[in-house]
C-alpha cells in the first residue's frame, strides 16, 4: 500500500472507508509490524483495531508490546512521527530495548513493564495505570500509575510508590526519578517518604536524595509543614543510623558512598 505499509491475512475484505483482516494477520509500516489474529483499519486515518492476542514490534529498536486482548494503534501524521499505542484491557507487557546509536558503547539494561492499561508513544514514552511493575537491570519499582520515558532519563510514579534499588528501598505516595546511563541521579520524594539504606532510615514528608554511580551520595529530608494557625509541625523529619537518632524540622546528610559523613540539622 501507499508508503510502503503492508498486510498479510488469511482472508480480508475492504468495503466502506475500511479493511477487514482475519486470520494470521501481519501489519508491517516503516516503524512498526503488528500481528494478530483480527485486524480492522480505518483507510483514511490509517487507524488499526486488532482483536485477541497481539505483538507490536519496533522496526527500529526492537522493542515489543505483547496486549491479549488487542490494542488501538494511531499512526502519526508525518513519515518520522511514530504513533501512539493504546491498550485497555488484558493486563499488557512491554519490553523497552535501548536505542544503542544514542548511547555510548557501554551496555545497558533491557526494560519490562507491566500494567492494567497503557499507552505508548512512540518507541520509548510509556504511561501505566493500574498495578504497574517496573524492572530494569538491579532497579524494581512499583506504583498504581506511572510515566517512563527512556529518551528523557525521566520516572514519574504515583498512588503508593516504591523504588528498591541494589542498596536502597524507598518508599512514598509519589516519585519522581531522573536517571542517566541507567542509573538514577536523583529522586524527590513527596509525601510519607521513608528511604532504608545499609546504614541510615530516614522518614519525612518530603525527601531529596541524590547519587553518585548508583549509591546514595546525599539527601534532604523535611518534616509536614507547619499548619498556619497553630504554627505548630505535624511531624518531623527521622533519621536513624547504628549510632544515633536524630529528629528535626529539616535534615541535610551527606553520604559519600552510601557512608554517613555529616549532617546538619534545622
């Protein structure tokens, strides 16, 4: 067809503005091939509905969507716009390949999700809701809505969040991750923070913390703010180390790899 787009079908049928496909279906355009056992394509927008078991494949990286129930995929207007995914139903997985021509030679970590629904955009830009499960290398998180995106170095997690790192674990309602290389840089938690390291636990409402080669290098945790009219704090920041335990409105502890150095206390 028109811009190299092709199908392959056991049977099909074309009537109306649209394309009936049954039967061992192979979609193939110039970013990505779809199959599936059913496929129904809008001629004008090129919009495609496949029904049951699917699998998109990226042409360019090699990443996989796997949806069982089927997905809606728009394709973008322009040769370079690479579309968008929808998947509502049927518990998908995708599995992220990194795009090696935009990275240095060294290796880096294959990405699997898993989500009640899910939207892709592109190769690399993901939005979860529901139950969503990330693994990537030594990195496991968890949260009821998330947002990915690998071109970005971006994690966004929300509604009960958790991160669990090779020497970390931390938890909160939610968390925001800038990561480099396949590493985090730094992660802001908001709300019922609570990091446990080797040698440090700190709760907070809020809590920075920035690392070095993938270990904790600093962090600054903050009680809930004072309410207005009593002027009084809710709770305050904890750390807890094997040698003392320390409460305050505020806490900045430097940690250079992950061993507790100083720490300044408000």
């Amino acid at each position: 067809c028109e811009g190299g787009t092709s199908f392959v079908a056991d049977s099909g049928f074309s009537a109306y503005g649209r394309r009936l496909l049954i039967g061992n279906v192979v979609y193939s355009d110039s970013v990505k091939t779809v199959t599936s056992q059913r496929l129904d394509q809008e001629e004008r927008t090129g919009t495609l509905i496949s029904t049951g078991s699917t699998v998109v494949t990226d042409r360019k990286t090699g990443s996989v969507l796997k949806a069982p129930l089927g997905l809606t995929y728009v394709k973008g207007k322009q040769p370079t716009d690479q579309g968008t995914l929808y998947v509502s139903g049927g518990r998908p997985h995708l599995t992220l390949y990194p795009d090696n021509t935009n990275t240095s030679t060294s290796k880096r970590d294959t990405t699997n999700i898993d989500s009640d629904q899910m939207t892709l955009v592109g190769s690399n830009e993901f939005h979860g809701v529901g139950n969503v499960l990330i693994k990537r290398g030594v990195l496991d998180a968890a949260a009821g809505e998330a947002i990915f995106s690998d071109s970005a170095g971006r994690m966004q997690l929300w509604r009960t969040a958790k991160i669990k790192g090779e020497n970390y674990t931390l938890d909160a309602d939610s968390i925001h991750g800038d990561i480099v290389a396949d590493v985090f840089k730094e992660m802001r938690a908001f709300r019922s923070a609570h990091l446990v390291s080797s040698d440090l636990d700190v709760q907070s409402f809020r809590l920075r913390i920035m690392f070095d080669s993938g270990a904790v290098h600093r962090l600054i945790a903050v009680g809930t703010p004072k309410d207005p009219q009593t002027k009084a704090s809710a709770g305050q920041a904890n750390a807890v180390t094997p040698d003392f335990k320390l409460t305050a409105d505020s806490i900045d502890a430097l940690a250079p790899d992950q061993k507790l150095k100083e720490v300044f206390a408000v």
